[in-house]
DNA sequence: CTGAAAGCGCTTACAG
DNA sequence: CTGAAAGCGCTTACAG
C-alpha cells in the first residue's frame, strides 16, 4: 500500500511549488496554462486527489451536509439519489443520520446536529420535532425543509395537494357527489396539505363529506375506518391519503361486499409497487422522487448559500389514473 | 455566532495544557480523576467537540464509511437505520453514494471511490459491478458485501434462502406437488440464492417443476409468464422471488379465471406494505431490516479491522402465511 | 505569474 | 501524572 500522495508530492515531481498545485486545484486565476498543465499531469500520474480532512481545516467549511432519514413508505432510494447528485453537484458531500423514535430525545439529538459543526446544513424528510428555528448556540449550521412554515402551514415539495384536487374534480365529473377523506399522520405536512385540500374542494364544489378519518399511516386503521361506514353511504369516492390507505380501505370495502369501483371508488397516492397489480388497481399519484430529492437538496443549498429559494417545479407528481375509479352504480 | 471553541480553549478554562484537553478526549490512560473533571467541566461549559477534521489529519483516519444506494423495492430506510447506528457506536460516520446506472462507468466509480482515501470501507446494498477484489491501489478501503464469493456463489444476510424452503415443504405438506419459480434478476445475490434454493427443494423432495421463470423484478413481467402457462398446468404453487413478482402472477392467474389460492397458491418475500391488504393477502417473508443493516454494518467493520466475521443471526427473516396459501382444490 | 511561510486544531512521541 | 513541541496536508495573504 502506497501511501496517499500529497500536492507536495505532484509539486515536486512537476517541478512547482507546492502553493502553485494548490492553486491549479483550488481553481485559483492567473496560472498559466503550461503550468497548470505541468500539475494537471503530475497530478494524474500519481493519481492525486487533494485532502479533505486539510482542505476542510483551512477553510473552517466541512462541506458536509447531513440528511436524516424518515418512516418507511417514501421511497428513499431515488429521494437521496437525487439529493446526493445535487449536493455533489454543488460541492457538498452527504451524511445518513438517524432519530430517536421519542420526540424528547430526537430534539436533543437535532440540537447535537446542528451544534456539532460538523454539518452545514441538515435536511430532513422526517417530521422534526423543532420545526426549524436554529437556535443562536447552532448558527453556523442551517435547517431546512422541516416543511412546515411559522404558522404551521405545510409548504414544499411533497406537500403540493394539486393532484388530490384534480382526482376529486374528476370524480365529480363522473357523477360522485359524497366524499370521504382517510388522512396521513399530522405530524406530516404533506398529510396536512392533503387534508385541507379535501376539505377546501369540498367546501368550494359544495360536496357532501362523510368525514376525514384516519389520521395516521396504518393500513389496518383505514380498513376499521371503512367497516365502520353506515350501510347506506353508497355510492362513496374514498379519498385516501397514500397508497397503503387506499389499499386497506378497498379491502374493507370489499369484504363488506361492496363493489370497487362499482359501489366506491378508491384513490392513493405514492404509486407504490404493488398499486399497479392490486385488484382492483389504484388510481394514485406518481412522484419523481429524484427530482424532488434534487429540488429539496438545492433549497437547502440555497438557505446556506444565503441565495432565494428556487422555484418549485409542477410536475413533480402526475395522476395515474387505474381502475378504482369509475362512475358510480347507480342504486 | 461564537466562533467555535476548540481544545485551548477549554484547556485555557481548565487551566491545563491543551495536551491534557486532548488526552481526556481520546481516553488515554493515566489522567488523574479531579484533572479529568475539570477538564470535561471546562468542556461542557464551553460545549466543545472535537474537531473531526483536525483529529483525522493527524489520525490519517477518516472515519467515514460510504454506504452505496440499492434499487428502489429494499426498504432503505430501516437497512440504513441499522447500519448508521451500528457505525456511529464503532465510532464512523455513513456517507451515501449513488453510483451510475451504466455499469462501465459504475465500475470507474467505484475504483474512484476507493482510491479517494476518503473512506475507510465501502458498504454496497446494490449490486457491484466488480465483484469485491480491492486493487492494490485501493488498498486503504476495504470493499464488503457484494453478496458473492469468488465461485459467485452468494452469501450473507440477504441471500439465507431457509424460510424458501421452509414455504416449500409447508405447501407440499398441504398437497402441492407442481411448483414454478419467479426468479428476481440475477445480479441479485439473494435472487441466485432463492433460485437456488427451489431448485435444490425441487429436487430433494422429487417435486415436478414447470420451470424457473422471470429473471428481473418486474410485476408486469411476471404477469406475463403466469399468462403464458399452459391451461392444464392447475393445481400449481408458485414461489415467486418477491412480493412484487407474486403480486404480478395473482393478479394474472385470477384474470385468467383461476382462483386463489384454490387453483393457485403463491408466495412472495419482503413483506411490502401493500402484500397485507391485497386480495387475497400474500403469504411473504418478513425481514428485520434494521437488524439486517445491522449485521451488514458489523461484517464491514471486522473486514476494516482484521477481526473475523461475526455470525450470521439465524432469526433476521420470517415466513407470514397469508391467504394465498392453502391445499390445491381437487379438480 | 509563482514561491515562502503561517496556521487551521488536533494527536502523540518525548521529557520531566 | 502533565506539558512543550512537532507535524498531519492543505489554503491564502503577502512578497516579489
């Protein structure tokens, strides 16, 4: 095992001095070009790569960001695919890091974080328990995207409800007039974003609702959600907030011996694997989780930056429109 | 913002030297007890860390792991959960790093990745396209976990195929004799070692198998493999390589008017959120992620230092009979 | 356009 | 049991 060459190594061998190689890789203007090529070559053929751990202690910047990690159902892999890609892009590097399941605990832990310096900025795609007021003591570190604003309203990527809009509205055009919302867990922002909007297009289209139930991510409750139902709620549109919810309420449903679409008709949102197969298949909402894991990492960039915020792109999340959604029977 | 303290600082406080700061941190031996809590004191009023960059540049350790991101379907969440705290109590931190989706330019990635001298060990989820030879150039990381061997035979947590069998001899205990198999795509350790696994059960138990189907893990495509079976192939049992594959063939046999499971059995693996609520519930195979990460985390640690392979925990996965599962109606 | 030099905050022999 | 000092590999004013 050789050991890991140093610029002073490439200055050597490229016959600089070791501030000039430094320059060339610090992109440092007013070398010239036969010099910087000189180190470029010396560089490769030793196959240099410049210090972190050094380079970080110079400039007081770690250029690490850290993410922590959220309840099983969003699909992690391509959320931190595109926020990697990002940070990378921009020079950071990114950091797994995991919260205690208790809420004391886990804002002690984000104090910890924030006040290590060992990061510049966190972002989060778990509800936190502090949303988002760095405290004088963590300054020199940014948290972003808890998603939730002063006022508790839910903002940012993953809580654009305009599909859920655009699923009700359709339904309406297919002749479904009662509606019945199966909510997220509170604590979520897009949970909250998905419920106020059933609750706004209710009230605007002057539906009738059945009620918002649910209130948290278990399947199983969605399904006591639908025995409970009258008997004669019929025909029904079940605005279910993601897809495992959907799913327990079509079973319910149909143990109940209602016909889906026929009698009610489901939607989802996540497009989980299996939503595509189930039988019925569910009508829910794609997302481009690289996409929305890029948009988050640049506006946690852009917070450290000090730059404004970028634009929220709309078509993060498509509607996809299967099987349990239909006209209702008439009765 | 108080610019950040560091070891004088705290020495200055305690009125030590900083030497004396420093060797309370790294847990040397030989400081006297009052001088310690004066120390630590001076540090917790202070709220003082030490300065990871700083330590490592003297250490010549990084500390860091990098973790490689795997296709979207392992529930990433908990696998991380599990090896980032595993980590963190071996005192590393867990970097996540995506690799290219073309495999000549991931193989460049990877020998890039550990040739930085930025990780002490590279833990992969996702299939290497090098097969885990460490070259002598990158010989300070260790590269763990691609799941094969030399002969390409796999191992490791994910690729214990027991609870296979265990789903086999149940069905044939119910009456099964004709079985199919879904593979999932073969750069899979854990898809070779299911395969393997019903081969060797085909064989042992003198089962008659309609063939060993699928190779990618793809819903669609199974559907299209149960479509293509012959209509006198009833009573069959179909081991597929995970829930999405088995949602794929139910959904496909039940189209084709067979019933399941009275005509058709099927099981799947991974216990996805969706499998519980499907019609008819699929019988899977749940894994504790976290103490899969876990274990996965542990392995690359003793890999870094020479200690030998801890064992393999023997109750990390476990059979969910559901309702896709029962005797073969008589026909 | 290039070089000599200071210093970031630690760890760790070496003295005492 | 504790301290003074060197040095890890960089970046960046400051000279020239």
């Amino acid at each position: 095992m050789g050991k890991r060459p140093t610029s002073h190594d490439v200055a050597r061998l490229a016959g600089v001095s070791q501030s000039t190689v430094s320059f060339v890789f610090t992109g440092r203007e007013g070398i010239s070009t036969p010099t910087r090529e000189k180190v470029l070559r010396a560089a490769a053929e030793l196959s240099y790569r410049p210090n972190l751990a050094a380079r970080s202690m110079r400039t007081q910047r770690t250029g690490r960001l850290a993410v922590v990690i959220p309840f099983p159902g969003l699909n992690l892999g391509s959320l931190l695919e595109g926020a990697v890609t990002t940070a990378r892009e921009a020079g950071y590097t990114v950091e797994v890091v995991n919260l205690s399941d208790e809420s004391d605990e886990a804002a002690r832990e984000v104090d910890t974080l924030l006040g290590s310096f060992e990061y510049e900025g966190v972002l989060s795609f778990s509800p936190l328990p502090k949303p988002g007021l760095p405290s004088a003591e963590s300054a020199p570190a940014f948290l972003a995207l808890t998603e939730f604003d002063e006022e508790m309203h839910a903002i940012g990527a993953f809580s654009d409800a305009r599909p859920l809009v655009e699923m009700m509205e359709h339904l309406v055009g297919l002749g479904h007039r009662r509606f019945l919302h199966i909510a997220g867990a509170s604590d979520y922002p897009a949970a909250v974003a998905r419920r106020d909007a059933y609750l706004a297009t209710v009230e605007r289209l002057g539906l009738e609702s059945v009620g918002v139930v649910g209130g948290n991510w278990s399947g199983i409750h969605a399904r006591e959600c639908v025995e409970a139902l009258a008997d004669d709620v019929l025909p029904l549109a079940i605005i279910a907030a993601n897809d495992v919810l959907a799913a327990g309420a079509i079973r319910a449903a149909v143990q109940r011996g209602w016909s889906v679409p026929g009698d009610v008709s489901v939607t989802g949102w996540d497009d989980v694997a299996l939503s595509l197969h189930f039988l019925p298949s569910i009508t829910t909402v794609s997302q481009d989780r690289r996409r929305l894991g890029a948009y988050s990492m640049r506006r946690l960039v852009a917070a450290i930056r000090g730059d404004e915020a970028p634009e929220l792109e709309t078509d993060l999340q498509q509607v996809i429109w299967r099987e349990s959604v239909a006209p209702p029977r008439p009765r």
